[in-house]
C-alpha cells in the first residue's frame, strides 16, 4: 500500500512541475564608479559592483504564480550579524539576501492577491528601487529615497522598504484612463521583522495611480504607517504625492513627501518632515537622456532651514540593446555635514539580462 502511495505522490508531483511554465531566469547588473570631496576617504574613488540580481516567474496555473528574486550587493562577501536585519550593506562586505518572493493568486485584472515578502508599493520607485536599468540616473533622489536621521538620530527611511505579508492589487481600465490600486499590510518594522513580528501593529499602506495615456499624465498617491521597531514603537506616517508628464522628447516629474514621526517620552520630540524634487529630461537623437533635478529634504529640527539640497546633472546613453551608461554630478548643500557644500560624480553601466 505504502509503494502505491509514494509512487503515486511521486507521479503527481512530476505532472505538476511539467504543467509549470518557468519564465526565466532574467536579472540585472550595475557597475558603478564614484569620486567626492566631501571628505578625504571619497577623495579616494572608488568602483561598486552595486547589484547582481536574478528573479523567475513559475506559472503554476493561468490565474497563479510564484516570482522570486535574489540580489547580490556591492560584491557580497559575507553581511555582518549586526546589520543583517537592517539591510545596512553599505558598511559590510555586501550583502546577500531575498529580494521578494510572493506567491499571487488573480481572481480579475481588477482583484489579485499577493503573500510574501515584497517591496512596499511607496512612491514611484520604491518597488524598483535597487532595479538601476529602469531609471535614468545612478541613485535615486535622496530626498525620498535615501536614509535620514530620525528624531532619536539613527539612519532609516521614513517607510519599510521591503514587507513581508500581503498586498491586493488590480486595475480598472476605460477609454481615456486608467487606474491601478495597491493596499498592503505586513510585519511592522522591528529586529525580526521577517520572520516573528515583535510589536502588535502591522506595517500598512497604500499606493494608487491614475494614468491618463492620451494626455501623457500620470498622478500617483503613497500613505505607510507603522509603530517603528527601531525606535521604541513610535508612530511613524508618510504621506506622498507624485506627478509625471510626457510629451514627445520631453519628461517633466515631481514627488512630494510628508511625514510625522511620534514624539518618545523624555527622549525624542515629534519630527515633522517635508521632502520633494522636482525634474525635467529630454531624450535626445533617440539613444541618450539628458536630465536636471532638484531634490530637498528638510525638518522642523532645523528651524525652518533645508537640511539638504541637491542639484544634479545627468545623462545616460543605450550603447547596446538593454544596456545604459550613465554619468552624473550631485552638487549637495548639507546643512547637517561637516563640509556643507560638495559634490559627487558617478558614472555607472546597468545591463538587464
């Protein structure tokens, strides 16, 4: 009986991996090289293989799949126990780690469910963030997308870059518009974050996206709010708007950002934050981008004052098919650095694969 049974597993499960249709695996890489005076160590230079990544669909039916992506960063060696959970590879040796992995299930083009572990739909790249061959420049703006000290002076972002939970999702289509919605909740932001949720309040948000074709418009809004593991369960809330236009050569796009973090008794107070940039690009003789982009971030702690500007100058140029090279220059007022004022060249290959 027991031969029949497993014989009979066995068979089941071979037919179900041959009704599987794999799509991949496909990936991206990103080389980058990077020179500053802001300081003397990045006097230096310096070359980052940045990002090595690999991710596959397997399509288990017609209405389910599994994605997973896996990234390789800055060369990883081996992460260090102290920043494993806080994604910190900056100061490690790299980092390897799960990207996503979700499985999703579509009911309709209007109704789909996602569980897993996944990049908080927040912004307009967040869900792309580390994906360099799909934006114009090097890094993303700072602004919103980089680290920033909170109220207790620690570095983080001012949302969860990546959750692990679920999302639902789908799209609603006329003749002149289109709409797509995303509402998500996950472990809130903690030493154990994906795996066992260490505070009682879930990571939540959502992110929507009105897209009118014909006039080359795209309107898009992000709220996240969570009780932050990092900083003794304070209440942190995000509230961000953004707006593209396309016409012909020409690309206008700006994002704005709002956000609280709560006050900590006898030891932080409430920290308002505003955050935003605003950019133009051109495409010009059908293979290179030029772009300007202004970026500020700025806190109540500061009195009023911008804590940070950057102007930056960029283009880049497609050399082959899925590849672009990439030059720019961040000119930074830092009114929180020792050198206020400084700039930082990069130049970088993405290549998608």
């Amino acid at each position: 009986m027991k031969k029949y049974f497993f014989t009979g597993l066995i068979l089941s499960s071979l037919n179900l991996l041959l009704a599987q249709e794999i799509i991949g695996p496909h990936g991206y890489l990103t080389f980058e090289a990077e020179i500053s005076n802001r300081d003397s160590i990045s006097g230096n230079g310096t070359f980052d293989l940045h990002h090595f990544n690999v991710f596959s669909n397997f399509l288990l039916t017609a209405k389910a799949r599994v994605f997973a992506e896996v990234e390789w960063e800055h060369g990883t060696d081996l992460t260090s126990d102290e920043t494993a959970d806080i994604y910190d590879a900056e100061q490690t040796a790299g980092s390897l780690r799960l990207e996503r992995a979700w499985f999703e299930y579509v009911f309709s083009q209007k109704f789909k469910l996602r569980f897993g572990k996944y990049l908080s739909p927040y912004g307009i790249y967040n869900e792309i963030h580390d994906a360099a061959p799909a934006y114009d420049t090097s890094i993303l703006p700072y602004s919103l997308y980089g680290k920033h000290h909170n109220n207790l002076g620690a570095f983080q972002l001012n949302y969860a870059k990546f959750l692990t939970g679920f999302v639902l999702l789908g799209q609603m289509e006329s003749k002149s518009y289109s709409f797509e919605y995303k509402v998500f909740v996950g472990n809130g932001r903690g030493d154990n974050q994906f795996e066992q949720d260490d505070n009682r309040d879930k990571g939540l948000g959502l992110r929507g996206l009105l897209d009118f074709p014909a006039q080359g418009l795209k309107f898009g809004y992000s709220f996240y709010s969570d009780k932050n593991g990092f900083a003794y369960d304070a209440r942190h809330m995000s509230n961000a708007f953004d707006i593209r236009f396309e016409k012909k050569r020409w690309r206008l796009t700006g994002e704005y950002a709002h956000s609280r973090q709560a006050a900590i008794d006898g030891m932080a107070a409430q920290l308002k934050i505003d955050a935003g940039y605003g950019e133009i690009a051109c495409l010009l003789f059908d293979h290179q981008t030029f772009l300007l982009r202004y970026d500020v971030f700025n806190t109540d702690r500061t009195g009023g004052s911008d804590s940070v500007r950057d102007f930056t100058v960029a283009t880049n140029f497609q050399i082959i098919k899925n590849s672009l090279i990439k030059a720019e220059v961040h000119f930074y007022r830092d009114k929180l650095a020792k050198k206020q004022n400084y700039a930082l060249g990069i130049a970088s290959l993405a290549i998608v694969f």
